[in-house]
C-alpha cells in the first residue's frame, strides 16, 4: 500500500479494511537463501516474486535491496552489514519499500541515509517514513521559479542569480572550492527560513567533520540537516544517500517550507552506482556506466521545484556538485549534469591559481532562470554588468601586448579591474543582498573611480557595516540609496583622513 | 438822438467788412480745426468701436480656449481618473490573489499538518493496541492454542491450490534440502506423523526433516521448504497486523 492511499484512508481505515478481510490462514512466503557476500553485494537464490528495489531482511539483522534480477540469483545492494552475514543465512523479503523517517525533529541531525543518527544523540523523535525515490511533483502542480535564494555570495546573486526551485549545478576541478561554496551558501541562510539539507556522498571523513564543524561554528547546524555516507561506507548507503536527502527535503517542500540541497558530490555518486551495477553485472555502457546513469541524476534533480499555492507553496533548491578532471567540462557525467540543470557555477583552476577567490569563471557560469528570480532593483544594477564584465575581459587582453588603447577603452578596463576587485570574496563572509544593491550602485555612480582597485576593501568594508543600520530597504527608492551610499563612502573617507 | 445815415451806412458796411474779415479769416479756420476735430474725433470713436469689436472677438475667442481647455482638462483627468482606477484596480486584484494564494496555501499547510498529526495519533494507537496485542497473546497462548493451529495447519495443507503445490514440489525438487518445521511447543510424535504424511501427499517421498523449537513464535507452527515459507502462528500474524504501525 503506497503513501498516498494510506495518508488518504487513515492508517485505522487501511487497518480496519485489512481486519474486514483478515482470516487466519496458512501463510505461504518466500525465503532467499544467501550465495555469497563481497563488496557491498549479495547474491541469493529463491525469493522468486521479489522485484527491484524491494527490501531484504538477512537472518543476521542486514539489510539489502534489491538490484538485479536474473533466472535464479537475486542480486541485492546491501544497506547494512552485520560481520555474521555470510552464505547460506536466510533472507526474506519485507514487504515494503525503503523508507526513511522525515519530520520536523531532523533539523539539526546528522544521519545516515536510512536516517539513524550518527551525532551521538537519541534517534529523532516523532518522525513518519516516507518512502525514498517517490514520484517527483507533477507538472499542474508546479509554479514559476520566481523568489530569490540569495547565496551571500557578490558574483552569483548580482550576476548568476538562483532562484528558489531551481538547480544549479557548481562544477570544477578538485580543490577550486565547490564545497566551500556550497557551504557559504547554507551559512547564508540563517535567519531566513530555508532548511538545507547537505549531503556528503563518498566524502572522507575529515571532510565530513569539517563540514559539520564549520556548520556549528556558524550556527547554520541547527537549520541543516546533513545526510552522510562515507567514502568507507558501504556502496548502497552512498548510492541512496542523495534520495534520502531529496525524500527529506520533498516533506517539508510539501509542507510550504523553502528547502534547499547540496548533494556533494554527483560524481562520487555515479562512480559508486558504475561500481554497483558492474558488480551485479549489468550491461555496462559509454565509460562503463550502466545505461540508465542519466536517469539515474535526472529522475533525483526532476524532485526539485517551487510548488504553487494550491500545493503548499514550497520549494526544493538544489546545488549538486560535481568534479571535473583537468578543467573539462566535456566529459559524460558533466555533460548529463548540465543537461539537467538550470544552470551551471564553473570555478576555474586559472583564476583559483590567480588569487581570484572565488574562482568563479563568469563567462561559462550561466543561470537559466536569469533576472526573473532577481529582485527587481538588483536587476537594474546588475542589468548589462555581465556583458561589460565580459566586454572587459576580452579588452584586457590588448594591454598585455603594451597596446596604447583609446580613452574610452582605458575607462572601460579601468572599471572592469574595479569590478574584479570588487567581486573577489573571502570564505565564510555571505553578504546581505542589501550590501549587493549597495556596491551596486555605488559602482554605478562612479563612486569607486577614484579609488585604486587594491584600496576598495576598505571602502566596502564600510559600506557592508554602515548597511547593516541603515532603514533602506531593497524596495527604497533608488535615489535615497545613492544618495545614502554617497553620504556614507565620503563620511568614511572623511573619517580616515582625519589625525 | 439823431440817426446819421452816413454813419449807419458806413457801420453797416464796417459790419460787412467785418463779417466778411471773420468769414474770411476766422470762420474758416475754425470751421476748419472743428472739422478737424471732429474727423478725429470720429476716427477715436471708430478705432475705439474697432478695438472694441476686437476686444470682444478676443473676449469670444478666448473664451472659446477657456472652455475647449476646460474641456480637455475635464477629459484628462476623466482620463486619469480612470487609469487610476484601472490601476487601482489592477492593484487590489494582484494584492487580492496573492492575499488569496497566501490562504490557499496557509490551507494546504494546515491540512497536511493536521493529516501529519493524525497519522502520529493512529501509529501511536496502532503500536498499543499491537503491543497490547502481543502481551496479551504471550500470556494466554499455550499447548491447547498450538494444537488448534496444528489441526487448521493440516487443514489448510489439504487446499493448497495447484499452482502453490506445483511450485514447492519444483523447489523441493531441484533443491531437496530437509524441511524445517518449527514450533512453539514440542510436537508429539502423533504430530509429527500426521504432518510428514500431509507433506509427503504434496511433496512426494524421500522427504527429510528437522523439528526446532521456537518460543518466539508465541503458539503455532512454521515451516520451511527450500525457497518457501509455510506458516500458521501467532507471531506471524501480529507482524500482519503492526505492519500499518511502522509505516
């Protein structure tokens, strides 16, 4: 009996059908005997009406699921393994799908993917299961990707803004900072009800640590809930990992609530799924991935929308990663990736050798949701930024070769190496989208001109202290902002110069 | 007095020439200057009626404006008053259907929370009335229980349907392990006759067995053969009847 009818007839209800046609009688099941255990893997015989996904009880307390079915051998990914598990032990099919408790009391957890906590503390209380891999909203029940999820970060929320409900794909090589980013973007959003769920898939274990550690130190722990499966764990715990952290986010998307996912990474994930499926010997395919490895990201990412007000209104924002090698964008699961998404952030091993934190490549980072999930005011400001950022790059070029360039594209590339200073950022400071409208304009009205670009940590220092107090809103009127950005860049300059 | 005819005459003629002198020399300029005023005097008075016809074209005319403007300014603000109630109105609708989303959507969170509670409310029930279930039938199952379970165990074994019968004679077949029978309370040897002889009118000869004891089943009897379970007992019955509540 799937989720919906039970949650439509009342658990009473469905029982009380279940005793209207209960008669004891003799029951007639089957039991699976286990062939052999290795790698993650088992093989048994018997179980003949067991399907795919179906779930496993071992007679020692492991758990499987099944994945591949052939004449006579039942293969079945296991997803917890006593040390007795061997052949010859009984196996039995439950009955019932792989689940996972959801509920309100996860926030702040660390868990597994089949939700037992690995924090230390009680498991959580007052939670329902709710089946993993359901069915992804349909389409009436959609909305448009219209509200802003602001990243604290300069360069995607006035440049490659994100919208509540869409996904972003972060993509580049080992090291460049995508998990920093990630985390920069969770921390940013405290205060602002969203819930994030970070799920570390085949990451090392001081990786999780940290990543824990850093979400505590800055209070972002007790809005996430952060679903680990080590890179030590079994093969089956890192393959559902990422659909028990979307399972829990469609709970509370369902409920009204914002929910945001980072899945970390999609490529651990799809090299733990190649293995699984060449270990239960299925067909490989294009670089030994099994056939359905698109279907396999597209059906996990398809959960993630913005839901319109006859269905809650929530949302499910997700950011997966994934890793290049070499800086190459090209290669299979990348491409499926970005096929998927709705836009991509690539950082770059160039400007991350450079010193330009963080190395995000704004000519290939694109948002296909754009200026509709902006706020209205950014949008003006940031309006044909990108393009002349751009423009820039490609003039840059010329003074390289001691090229003597027209007055007016000397001011073009001395704004555009103002704008890179600008847009650089350090790790762990998210900035308020008001600070973003601030700089904005204050880079607009040719207020930074006079200054050189290694001087304007300053002058933005201030501005992001002195917008903190300030009453303007992002609706204020755009000449009580300029006029206040004015007012406080010079009261600061004022302020420096004084003895 | 005397009257002098001569002098009368010459009076008379002094008067003509005097006349004539005034005529000549007075009577016509001042004719002339009175003429002359008055021409002017008339042309004043037709400039002043010209001006005075202009003046009330110009009177009429701007008149006209005043009233075509007036006119233009009752349209315009008829004009604006009517884009500001469309605008208004645009406004009111905008607010009122985001105003309407916020319920609809305030609805559907309510109502899943409420169905969120009521399902914790029937698990929860469903857990005691399971657990109450269990403890119940711990403590009244017995020897007598199980040999009733024994008995509709043999029944039931006589009206296997074929297919279930042809599918554990295949399994038994291609893999002849010995049959575990497993019981809550020791089985008599009547028993144990009675149940190898229904199993071997399904199964066949050459059948092997192995008889173990297993409190946890409460009362009643468990059976494997090779792929397949047969079972009558208590505890498979109370998993039937929790599996609602662990979901």
């Amino acid at each position: 009996m799937n989720n919906s009818k039970r949650t439509s007839a009342g658990l009473l209800q469905a029982q009380r059908n279940w005793l209207n046609a209960y008669q004891l009688d003799l029951r007639v099941t089957e039991r699976g005997s286990v062939v052999s255990v290795g790698d993650g893997i088992a093989w048994v015989s018997g179980l003949p009406s067991a399907a795919i996904d179906d779930i496993l009880r071992f007679e020692d307390g492991s758990i499987g699921m099944v994945f591949d079915l052939s004449r006579d051998r039942v293969g079945a990914i296991l997803l917890q393994e006593t040390e007795t598990l061997t052949a010859g032990n009984a196996v039995q099919l439950t009955g019932r799908p792989l689940s996972i408790g959801v509920g309100d009391s996860l926030q702040g957890r660390v868990v597994d993917p089949l939700g037992r906590p690995l924090d230390g503390l009680p498991p959580a209380s007052r939670t329902r299961q709710r089946r993993l891999e359901g069915h992804s909203p349909r389409i009436v029940a959609r909305d448009f990707v219209q509200r802003p999820l602001y990243t604290g970060n300069k360069i995607i929320d006035t440049l490659i803004p994100i919208g509540k409900g869409q996904r972003q794909l972060i993509i580049g090589d080992e090291g460049l900072g995508r998990s920093s980013l990630a985390i920069d973007i969770v921390i940013n959003q405290r205060g602002r009800d969203v819930i994030c769920i970070y799920a570390l898939i085949g990451q090392k274990r001081s990786t999780v640590v940290n990543t824990i550690r850093l979400l505590r130190d800055y209070e972002a722990l007790p809005y996430t809930v952060v679903v680990v499966a080590e890179a030590g764990s079994l093969p089956g715990l890192q393959y559902v990992s990422p659909f028990s952290a979307c399972t829990l986010a469609q709970y509370w998307m369902e409920r009204g609530r914002d929910t945001l996912v980072i899945y970390d990474d999609l490529s651990a994930h799809a090299n733990t799924y190649r293995e699984l499926s060449l270990l239960l010997r299925r067909p490989p395919g294009r670089e030994a991935y099994p056939g359905d490895i698109f279907y396999l990201h597209s059906r996990l990412l398809e959960c993630s929308t913005c839901l319109n007000a006859d269905h809650g209104g929530g949302s499910m924002t997700a950011l997966p990663i994934v890793e290049t090698k070499q800086g190459e964008i090209a290669t299979y699961i990348p491409t499926n990736l970005i096929s998927i998404t709705d836009g991509q952030i690539y950082l770059d091993k160039d400007l991350f050798a450079a010193g330009f934190l963080p190395a995000i490549d704004i000519a290939l980072s694109v948002s296909r949701i754009g200026g509709k999930a902006q706020h209205r005011r950014i949008r003006d400001e940031a309006g044909r930024m990108k393009l002349d950022y751009l423009q820039f790059l490609e003039l840059e070029v010329f003074t390289r070769f001691g090229a003597r360039l027209e007055a007016s594209m000397e001011a073009k590339i001395r704004r555009g190496r103002l704008l890179r200073e600008i847009l650089k950022q350090d790790r762990l400071q998210p900035m308020p989208e008001k600070f973003q409208l601030a700089w904005l304009v204050a880079f607009n009205d040719g207020l930074f001109d006079a200054i050189e670009p290694d001087d304007l940590a300053a002058p933005l220092a201030l501005l992001c202290k002195a917008v903190g107090g300030s009453v303007l809103s992002l609706d204020s009127e755009r000449n009580d902002w300029s006029e206040a950005v004015r007012d406080w860049l010079h009261t600061g300059e004022r302020k420096a110069h004084e003895p | 007095m005397e009257l002098n005819l001569t002098t009368f005459i010459l009076e008379i003629i002094n008067f003509l020439i005097l006349i004539w002198l005034l005529q000549r020399f007075f009577y016509q300029p001042v004719l002339n200057v009175i003429t002359k005023r008055k021409a002017s005097i008339d042309q004043a008075v037709t400039e002043a009626a010209r001006a005075r016809e202009e003046a009330a074209a110009l009177q009429k005319q701007c008149n006209e404006h005043l009233s075509r403007w007036e006119h233009e300014k009752r349209l315009a603000r008829e004009r604006l008053q009517q884009e500001i109630t469309a605008q208004r109105t645009k406004m009111l609708d905008e607010l009122y259907k985001s105003l309407e989303e916020e319920r609809q959507k305030n609805r559907i969170i309510e109502e899943r929370r409420k169905a969120d509670e009521q399902l914790k409310i029937e698990s929860l029930a469903l857990h005691n009335a399971a657990a109450f279930a269990s403890m119940l039938l711990k403590g009244a199952a017995g020897p007598e229980l199980e040999r009733r379970l024994f008995e509709l165990l043999l029944e039931r074994l006589q009206k296997l349907p074929a297919a279930t019968v042809g599918n554990l004679r295949a399994n038994h077949d291609e893999d002849p392990v010995a049959i575990a029978v497993f019981s809550a309370y020791p089985l008599a040897g009547e028993q144990r006759a009675e149940l190898q002889q229904r199993l071997a009118a399904l199964l066949g000869k050459n059948l092997f067995y192995e008889y173990r004891h297993d409190p946890e089943l409460i009362a009643g009897l468990r059976i494997t053969i090779g792929a397949w379970v047969l079972g009558v007992n208590l505890q498979d019955e109370l998993q039937g009847f929790t599996q609602f509540a662990h979901e």
